[in-house]
C-alpha cells in the first residue's frame, strides 16, 4: 500500500484517544516507515504520551504522542511523533509541569529500510512515466510541480472517514460554527496526501516515502481551497550495501490558491508566505 495512506490508517487509529477533540494537529518528527504494508494486513496501533506544554492563553495546550503501528504479527510499519492542540477541560485549572521532548532534526540515512527480496536493477523508468532517477537530482534543485488540485467538502470528509479518523473539526458543521475558524477544516493528513500525489510531477520514479523527518501544518485548508506543491531535494544518499537503489531527502512545500512557481516557502525575517499550508521533509526511495 502507499505509504502515506499507510501513515492515515496508524493516525487514524490514534484520534479517539488523542485527538478527537483537538483544535488542530500542527507537526510531525522521527517518522520512520517499517515493512511494507499488503492488501489483507491487519493494522493496529499504541501511543504514549511523551510531553505537555500549557499555551500562553492558558485555555489550550499542546500534546507531544509518539506511536507505533504494527501488523497481525506485530512487525512494525510506522513510527512517528506528532504534537497536537487541546482545549483545556477547566482554564483556570493549574498547569502541568512543562516537558518538551528532544526530537531528531531528521531520520538519520542508515536506519531508512529496504523492502526485503526487491531488486532494481532492471526498473524501467518508461512504466512510471518520467526518466529521471537518483543520479539525476542535485542538491538544492527545486522542482515546481505545477498541477493544482481543488479540495472539494465530500471529498476530504470521505477520504478522512474512511481513515476511521473522526476528530470533529472535520466533520461537525455545527460545533465548528463557533469555533476559531468559523468552519470545518481538512485533515492535515489529507493534504499530505495531496502534497505527495502532486510530487509525481517531477519525482515520479521516487516509490515509496522511507521517513517522514519533520513536518509542519502552517496553516489550515478548507474545503474549495486549490492545493500546488513543490520541492526541494535537501540530501542524497547511498545505501550501504545496494547500487540498484538511493534515498532523496526532499522538503516538499505545498500552498494554496498560487502559482508554485515562485517557490513560497519561509522568508528571511523567519514568518511562512501567506499561501503556504504544509511543510514537509522526508526521505524517499529511488532507483539509480
């Protein structure tokens, strides 16, 4: 299965007891993908908490999980940190003791894994629709990805059911109304999806996502908002052992209602361009 629908399905597990009803998810860190997921797999998942951080308006807070997800014989297939925003039950209630985790800038080249039993030797790009491989891309090359993708409210409510993830602010119009937004929001984890379907465009030989290093919802989406995306290839890699197969680090922009082309991204006074709602790095496999 892709690995990003493979990462939806672990989120998913995790909403009712993390964030059912959370305001927003805001970021990721040590995403690591395991074994392949297949058709007929059996998924579950478990989660510990890892730190709590009161807001300065003292009515909310953040949350820091990390969780694992394993298959019927309990091989793991995803890790990964995420930190999410909680209203408070009680704002006048005291705050917990503060407790930031140390997370890794980035999944370090050598723990990404290889599918066992694959060989790509023979791989022939034409299939894939695009020529380019590892050799190809350089560091610090951008690739614009062009296409556009309008998010329409039937859509990202089906997709996000269908992860059996059931956190409100997608879902109830009616308890939205008066939250900050006025509105329903898109799964974060929707838009991700998006963001690497639209990658194709430029990184079509890149099969399967090895780690997510960190990421970051910069702004939230709506439904009829149009998603563009593009990026940047931040690393390269060898793989010890293999000459049929490399990793691109690559940081994966996506904004909304704008031409890409301009690469939006984070300016230099540190503050995101307006457009910009998904900041991702993460490592991805490709052929030589």
């Amino acid at each position: 299965l892709d690995d990003i629908l493979v990462f939806n399905m672990i989120f998913g597990r995790t909403v009712p007891d993390i964030s059912l009803n959370a305001i927003a998810n805001l970021g990721y860190a040590e995403g690591l993908f395991g074994v392949p997921v297949i058709p007929g797999d059996t998924l579950t998942a478990t989660s510990e908490i890892i730190g709590v951080k009161e807001n300065s308006n003292a009515e909310t807070g953040i949350v820091y999980v990390r969780t694992v997800g394993v298959n019927q014989v309990d091989e793991q297939v995803l890790e990964y940190v995420r930190w999410v925003m909680v209203a408070k039950r009680d704002a006048s209630s005291p705050a917990p003791e503060t407790h930031v985790p140390d997370l890794a800038g980035a999944v370090a080249a050598e723990r990404l894994g290889i599918p066992e039993d694959t060989s790509f030797g023979d791989y022939d790009p034409a299939a894939a629709g695009g020529p380019y491989l590892w050799e190809d891309y350089e560091i610090g090359e951008k690739i614009d990805h062009a296409d556009g993708m309008t998010i329409e409210a039937a859509e990202h409510q089906l997709a996000t059911r269908l992860y059996q993830n059931n956190a409100r602010v997608h879902f109830n119009r009616f308890s939205e109304r008066n939250s900050r937004f006025g509105r329903r929001i898109v799964y974060g984890g929707h838009v991700i999806s998006i963001a690497r379907g639209l990658s194709f465009n430029g990184l079509a030989n890149a099969f399967r996502v090895a780690a997510i290093n960190s990421g970051r919802h910069v702004a939230p989406v709506f439904a009829g908002d149009t998603l563009f995306a593009w990026s940047e290839v931040v690393d390269k890699a060898s793989i010890a052992g293999r000459d049929d197969v490399a990793a691109l680090r690559l940081r994966t922009i996506s904004c909304k209602d704008t031409d890409p082309g301009g690469f939006p991204g984070l300016g230099a006074d540190g503050a995101y361009a307006a457009e910009v709602v998904l900041d991702l790095d993460y490592w991805v496999l490709m052929p030589r």
